[in-house]
C-alpha cells in the first residue's frame, strides 16, 4: 500500500492529483479529496495524479480517491455509483469513505468489492470510535481504518477522542494478526509525532494540514500564510464554517477544526447561549444564517482573510515552512527515524541493523 507508512489523507477542495501524486511518488500513499467533485473534475484530477504520481506500466493509479459518503448517499443512486465507477476504472490504489450515516462506508465497501476487478483498490474507513473501529473490523470489508483523534483538522466527529486514547483503545481491543491496518490522524506535524504514533502501535500515520503547506496544495497563497503563522490553541471545533459556507448537510454530530476567524467569532455571539448539542440540531437554523452568509461571499468576493475559512488541525504551531511534497515526505520519514533511534538509545536497547 505504501512505502514509507505516511499517507496523505483526502481534503476536498485542498488535495487535487498534483498533491496526490507528489506524495505517493515520494513513497507515501496521497489521496485526491474527490468530497464535491462532479465526473469531469475526477477525470481531471485522476489525470493530474497519473502525472505527478509516475505510476508504472501496469495502467494502475498511484494514488488513492477519498468520497464523502454522506454526499454519495444524497446523489440519486445511479449518480453515486457512477462516480465510484469512475474512480474504479482508473485503477486507483486505494478508496475511502468517510463521514456517511452509520453503515454507509461498510456499504460502499460492499459495492466496490463486488465491482472492483482485480487487483482491487484497498478501502479505507473512517473511524471516530472505538464502536466504528469495531464495525470496520467485523465487516471483513476494509484494509485500513483511520482514527480519526479530535486534533484532526477538517471535518470530523465534534464529540469525538483524543487521538492517542482513541488509537491505544483500538491497538488494545483488536488483535494485529487479523486486524485491517490501523491507521492514526489528527493534529500531526512532524516526524516526531509519526515516531510517536508508531510506537503506539499505528500501522502508518495520515497528515492533512502539514499537507496544506506544500506548492502542490490546492489553498490559496492567503490561506497558507494565515497556517504559517498559526498556533495550535488558533484552532477551534465550530459549527460556524459549514454555517457560513452553507454546507450544512454534513450528517449530525459533524463538525469542523479551522482556524478562528471573524466568522466564527459572529457565529458564536448568534449561538450564544444554545449548547453543542442545541447547535448540533439547529445545523443551518442558528438565527441570522443569511446575514451571516451574504457577509462572508462579500468578504470572499473582496479577499478578506479575516473572514476566511481555513481548516486547520492542531498540529499547525509546529509547522514552519512551505516545502514541495515529495521533500516533506522524505523529511518526516528521516526525523521519525531519528526520533525512534534517539528513543531506542534512551531504553538501551540494541539497535537493529
Ligand atoms: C482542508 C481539509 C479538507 C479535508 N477534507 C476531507 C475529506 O474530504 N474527506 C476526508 O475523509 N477527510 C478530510 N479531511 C481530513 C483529512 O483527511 C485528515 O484526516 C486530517 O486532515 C488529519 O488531521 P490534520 O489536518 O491535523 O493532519 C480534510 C482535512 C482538511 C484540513
């Protein structure tokens, strides 16, 4: 599935296949966030890919296609699975589903294993919880669950765990011999945090904000900046982003990890007195969404960072410098080495050779 066990997770409207491929020619594995893209656009972007991501003779896709469950669910059903049939014909190396209603990706899983010819892609799931964790695993369906911690920028579970207790719950209650991959995301920055994730007990680590500091990365020059000079604790779980975009039909219990902005401040003062779980059900209703609305397009349409919507992970503090993909790979690869040597020396123990 990959050389170095980094993967480059999905990110709508963030990783396209010049991303996508840069880190799985590296050795990694990248995938295109493929959450909004109509046929054409996948097409587009599996050609991207195939260029960056020098693939061999054999016509397979080096890189991997992450979807939105939730948004195949809300496409008629010939629709969805024209997409996923797209994304099959092109070979790619592996899919994912992600953030659908219960069931959902396990469905897709379904779909796809019956389609798919051979070799088939590996699938990857979300998981959240420990209760995910175990629906993946009893499903028989999938290689690689990603535990997804609630450092985790993007979108995610609001009431979501710590990545680290959510990881060791799943080493701890799944046996490796039988077990898919298991796989650890959120707030990530470094080769030292890989080297932690690995000594967890992580088959591989997944990155999406560091990912955002490349060339390759489909965010604007703005957006980057605003990373560049972020802390972790600039981060916050909102609601306010979905609401000031109007996608507010991600599934209940979703939310998002970005950058705190005007948006969220105004989106807060209107929430104001409503808990996590009023705003949850009141998704899209918190009064005064189309003021909202119409100030952040204006603010988009003026290039107004302030109010600019930058998904971020909490891991951002320790991220210091635009560098190339494929050289962010090999440089998080070398330090979680070091890290593990450096750990290795500390225990006294012999080094392998
Ligand atoms: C801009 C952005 C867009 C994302 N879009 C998706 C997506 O479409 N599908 C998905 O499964 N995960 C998505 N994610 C989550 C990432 O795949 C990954 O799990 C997460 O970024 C890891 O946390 P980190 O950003 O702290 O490294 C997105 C994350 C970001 C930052």
């Amino acid at each position: 599935m990959w050389r170095l066990p980094i993967v480059l997770g999905p990110m709508a409207n963030a990783a396209g296949g010049r991303l996508a491929g840069a880190v799985s020619r590296a050795g990694g594995l990248g995938f295109l966030g493929a959450g909004y893209y109509a046929k054409d656009t996948l097409l587009t972007e599996i050609q991207a890919a195939r260029a960056a991501g020098g693939g061999g003779d054999d016509g397979r896709l080096p890189v991997g296609i992450g979807f939105l469950a939730w948004r195949l669910e809300k496409l008629p059903r010939a629709d969805a699975e024209a997409l996923v049939d797209t994304a099959l014909d092109a070979h790619p190396a592996a899919l994912w589903f992600s953030y659908g209603p219960p069931g959902s990706a396990e469905a897709w899983c379904a779909y796809v294993r019956k389609k798919a010819a051979n070799p088939a892609p590996a699938l990857f799931v979300t998981a959240s919880t420990l209760e995910d964790v175990h629906a993946a695993n009893a499903s028989k369906l999938v290689d690689a669950i990603v535990v997804q911690g609630l450092e985790a920028g993007g979108h995610g579970l609001g009431s979501g765990r710590p990545r680290d207790e959510l990881l060791l719950d799943a080493v701890r209650a799944t046996n490796a011999a039988e077990r898919p991959k298991l796989l650890s995301a959120g707030g990530l920055a470094d080769g030292r945090d890989i080297a932690g994730q690995l000594a967890l007990g992580a088959d591989a680590v997944v990155l999406g904000t560091r990912f955002l500091l490349t060339p390759e990365a489909a965010y604007t020059d703005a957006q980057k900046q605003l990373l560049l000079h972020a802390h972790g604790h600039d981060t916050v779980r909102s609601m306010a982003f979905d609401d000031a975009r109007g996608t507010t039909d991600w599934p209940e219990g979703i939310d998002g990890r970005g950058l705190r902005s005007a948006t969220v401040d105004e989106y807060d003062a209107a929430a104001r007195g409503l808990s996590w779980h009023e705003q949850q059900q009141q998704q899209g209703r918190v009064p005064g969404i189309e003021a909202r609305q119409e100030r952040y397009r204006r603010a988009m349409a003026d290039g107004e960072s302030a109010r600019m919507i930058t998904w971020s992970g909490t891991g951002v503090g320790a991220m210091h410098d635009i560098v190339p993909a494929a050289e962010l790979v090999e440089r998080l690869a070398r330090e979680a080495r070091e890290a593990l040597a450096a750990a290795q020396t500390r225990l006294g123990g012999a080094r392998t050779p």
